[in-house]
C-alpha cells in the first residue's frame, strides 16, 4: 500500500496517520463540517470533508467514504474501531473496489460478529463458553421459552454489534419481557438486527481480553491480556495489563484459548478475543471476539513495546507477522485512563465546550494519545473521549503512583472529565487490593 484513507476521527485518526508515517505510507484523512479544525484533518497529507455533523451524513457513509478512496488515489482504508469497523458489508464493497481494507476478511467480521455464530464456532474449537441459548430471538415469547432452561439472573445480548447496546440484565421471569423490549428496540435502532440471544449472568467476574494477531501465512500468536473489569453500563472506563486478578497458570490457559480460536478460523488481522473470569469459580468463557483494533490497544503496546497499528498495516499488505521469530514479552504494569468529557458529578453527562486549559501530563512513564489541544472546541455529535491517559511502571503500585501524580497535574478547564472519577477509582481500597467486579462502579463506588 501507498496511500491509506483514514476512515475514521479524532485521537485513532493521529495514530493511525502516524503509525502509516512510520510505514512511510501517505495518509488521506476525512473529516466533517465541524471536525475540520480538528488536528487529525491537518497532519495527515491530504483531507477531505465528507459530510455533517451527523456520522449518518459523513463517517458512517460508505459509498462516499470509498469514492473518496478512489479519487485520492488511495489502495487501503483503515477504519480505527467504531464506526464501520466492523460492518462486513463496508469491507467487502472496499475489496470489491480494489482496496485493501486494513482488518480481517468480511467473512471474519460477519462469523464472529453474529454473536450467535460466533459462539457455535468457538464450542467447536473445544473453547468454554458462557452457558446460553443456542440461537438468537427477535420474538419475546420464544425467547421467554429458551430462558426455562436457562438459570436467572440472565443476560440479554444483540446479536449484531457490541459496546453495551441492546443489553439488559434480568433477574427474574416477571421483567423479561419488559426488558426484551427494550433491548430489542435498542439493538434495532443501532445495528439495524434486533434479534438477542440470552446467556447466564454472572455477578462477580472480570472482564479479562486477550489482544490477538493472525496473518495470510497460517501464524497465530496473542500478545497478552488486558483487564477491562472496571466498566459503567457495558462501557469500559479503565484498562491494565497484565491482569492483576488471574493467576499464571489461568493466564496461560486464556491466552492459548485465544490463539485457537485466531488459529482455529484462520483470523487475519487484529483481534480481540474476550472472556469473562467468574471470581468465585475460578473459571473463565469466553463471551465475542471483537474484529478491530481496540480503544484500549496502547495498554498492550505500553507492556510489549510493539506497535500495534504498524503490525496491521503490514499483516493487511500480506507480510508475515514480526512477533513470530521474535515473540512478545510482556514487561512490567501498564494502565489506560480514559479522558472523556463527560461529568462524572453528574451521571457522567456529555460536557462539549471550549478547552480553554488544556495541558496535559509528561514525565517517565507516561503516554498521552489525544486530538485535542488547548482552544479546540469538544462537538456534541460524537464519542466524548479527549484522550487515553496510559502510565507504564516495573509493576502495578509503581504504575499507581505514576498514575496519581499523572492525574494531579493534568490541567482542564472549559469542560467537565473523568479526571476526578479515575482520581477517586485510584485511591479506593477495592481497586487497590482487586476487589472489584464489572459492575463495582454502579454498586459500590457510585
């Protein structure tokens, strides 16, 4: 490839337009109407508008977003994650148009995106899953039958897409209807497929994700995990590398989990691969695997010192992977902050606004990965992230200190962040002594 359309904003669009500097590939950028004086749409070699602020009307517009490709001149495309990173359909008319589409095959995104699907093929490689229904319901009393056989408390689930929408929680059989209902509407609204499928709740685990890689000539390999416990809604607000909850002999057995399942479907490309560890049992399942590179991916870089980008630009070019004749050692205690604009005060709302300060933490031992600057106006249409604040220590305390005074001299003023929610999650006793399970924050800390 020489020329990759960025198919995507914000602090992913910089890093990908700095890893294709690394490749020495030219980047063409996309932006909308109010993105243009955001700084991805001016470092990369060429930008383009493509629409609105609605993503409906410029990032999510799939024929104009390939018609721009064509017209600069670009072979690849690289979606980031969101978006249409993993809509099969958009990858495959990319490959129709003679671009390479940075990801794994259309294939592999539509198998292991029907959750469904994705679950049958993962029992046939021997991998535990989450007790469940086989198939997934878009009829409430169909669905209300396969729960019998199922224990409560349950856990509804889309069967297209991810990210904590089209998700409920039932305790019991008098709410599965009501909640069916809106899980459904809401699956519908955001992946147009409202059908669920339904799976065992458990209350005490960790989220616990094994970073993956695959290419054209057979390797597999994984390049550790990442713990994503700490999450509000289904959505991930921390991550740290290793896993401070599982032991070694757990750790190796979720890692080889995931490399058969990469292996096992012939996965090109970087993936993530998630399981749940039920604190009590000791034992782990997996639950999806995700088809793109993940917000959280700086956490892995931090601890094997690869870059990940630069691995998928030259996977999807048809190299070998790197990690192969050198593998991956994971190094030390890695943790990810999530900088959002949003108030924590207040239910987490959407703070956009003008930051009128920003200066964000430097020192050994921190990574900042962020598109905005001081004077940049944060819109209102988009995901709230300002940046990935990611620390890296010899070991988790070392990391927490580093993390404290990282977090102290961050300076913001115009717009409300989770700076004081991570503050806060830092300095509590569960957090420090792994007390914690995915819906601590909702029940314990709020």
């Amino acid at each position: 490839m020489k020329r990759i359309l960025v198919a995507n904003r914000g602090e992913i669009a910089i890093r990908i337009i700095n890893a294709c500097k690394t490749c020495d590939v030219e980047t063409v950028a996309v932006y909308s109407q109010p993105d243009e004086a955001s700084s991805h749409s001016w470092i990369a070699d060429r930008a383009v508008c493509i629409g609105a602020a609605a993503a409906s009307a410029s990032y999510l517009c799939e024929d104009r977003l390939i018609h721009v490709a064509l017209e600069t001149g670009c072979d690849g495309l690289h979606p980031g994650y969101g978006f249409l990173s993993e809509r099969h359909e958009f990858a495959r008319k990319c490959v129709a148009a003679g671009i390479t589409f940075v990801g794994p095959s259309p294939d592999h995104i539509l198998l292991m995106g029907d959750k469904a699907e994705g679950r049958r093929t993962v029992q046939k490689l021997g991998v535990p899953v989450v007790p469940g229904s086989e198939d997934a319901f878009s009829v409430a009393e169909e669905a209300y039958k396969a729960a019998e056989s199922i224990d409560y408390p349950l856990l509804l689930k889309a069967r297209a897409g991810g990210g904590g929408k089209g998700m409920r929680i039932v305790e019991g059989p008098d709410q599965f209807n009501r909640l069916f209902a809106q899980a459904h509407s809401e699956a519908e609204a955001a992946f147009g497929n409202g059908e669920l499928y339904i799976e065992r709740y458990f209350k005490n685990i960790r989220h616990i994700e094994v970073q993956v890689f695959g290419d054209e000539h057979g390797n597999a390999c994984h390049l550790g995990e990442r713990d994503c416990t700490l999450q509000r809604r289904h959505q991930k607000l921390l991550e740290e590398s290793p896993s401070p909850a599982i032991d070694q002999s757990t750790r190796e057995q979720i890692c080889t989990a995931a490399v058969a399942i990469t292996q096992g479907i012939a996965y090109i490309g970087a993936g993530t691969v998630e399981f749940i560890y039920d604190i009590d049992s000791g034992n782990f399942f997996f639950i999806e695997m995700n088809t793109r590179i993940q917000v959280e991916h700086a956490v892995t870089e931090c601890v094997t010192g690869a870059d990940l980008i630069v691995e998928q630009i030259n996977v999807a070019a048809g190299k070998p992977l790197s990690f192969i004749d050198a593998p991956v050692k994971c190094q030390g205690h890695a943790i990810e902050f999530r900088i959002n604009a949003e108030d924590p005060s207040n239910n987490f709302l959407p703070s956009p606004g003008v930051l009128n300060l920003w200066k964000p933490p430097t020192g050994t031992g921190i990574r900042f990965d962020s598109h905005a600057y001081q004077g940049y106006t944060v819109p209102p249409f988009y995901d709230s992230l300002l940046g990935k604040l990611i620390v890296h220590g010899r070991n988790r305390d070392e990391a927490l200190a580093i993390a404290a005074t990282a977090l102290d001299s961050f300076k913001v003023q115009g717009v409300a962040t989770t700076i004081p929610f991570h503050r806060s999650v830092i300095d509590h006793p569960d957090f420090i002594a792994n007390r914690v399970h995915t819906r601590w924050v909702e029940t314990v800390l709020n």
